[in-house]
C-alpha cells in the first residue's frame, strides 16, 4: 500500500475544530500479511514534515483549523518512504485523487 492523503476540512463558519481521522480504517484494505509500520506524515500546504506515528492504530489529529479552512496531509509508511517516492509520483497520484473529488 502507497501514500495516503487526506483532506481535513473545515465546513464551519463560526468555528475552529480540531479533525482526525481513524488510521486503522485509513489502511484497512492493506493485506493481512502486508503489516503496516511507522507512518511518516507530511504537511502539504506547509511544505513540511510534521512528524510520524507508530502505526496505522488509533486516531491522527489535526488541532485549530480555522473556519472554512483546510489542511491536507499525507500518510507514507515508513517501508514506502525508505524507498524514496519520487515526489512526481507522488504529487501525480494526489493530483488524480483530488480529480475525484
């Protein structure tokens, strides 16, 4: 299993919220013998790392995002990115999934 990006977005109008999602589901299609690691976790509108996290377990929370606001991060995990992803590739497969949107 590649990257996974997702959108933590924002609808309120009057409100700062704080987003998660569920990384357990984010990677639940992963085989069974295919274990999934340490995630690294980057900021895109930031142009930055943002840290990493054990595992795909438990919840991802992005805090204050600001009213009609967004941040878009991506997961890589920690096999995939020793690997060394081109970022085209990478940025190509976020350009298509965001298409779907």
């Amino acid at each position: 299993r590649g990257a996974v990006a997702v959108l933590f977005l924002n609808a309120d109008t009057n409100k700062t919220q704080d987003l998660s999602v569920d990384l357990a589901e984010l990677f639940a299609d992963a085989s069974a013998g295919d274990h999934i690691g340490a995630l690294t976790v980057r900021d895109v509108w930031q142009k930055a790392d943002a840290g990493s996290v054990a595992g795909a377990a438990g919840n991802f929370t992005v805090h204050a995002i600001p009213p009609q606001d967004s941040k878009l991060m991506i997961f890589t995990p920690a096999k995939q990115h020793d690997m060394q992803v081109p970022r085209a590739a990478l940025a190509a497969e976020l350009s298509v999934s965001l298409a779907s949107l």
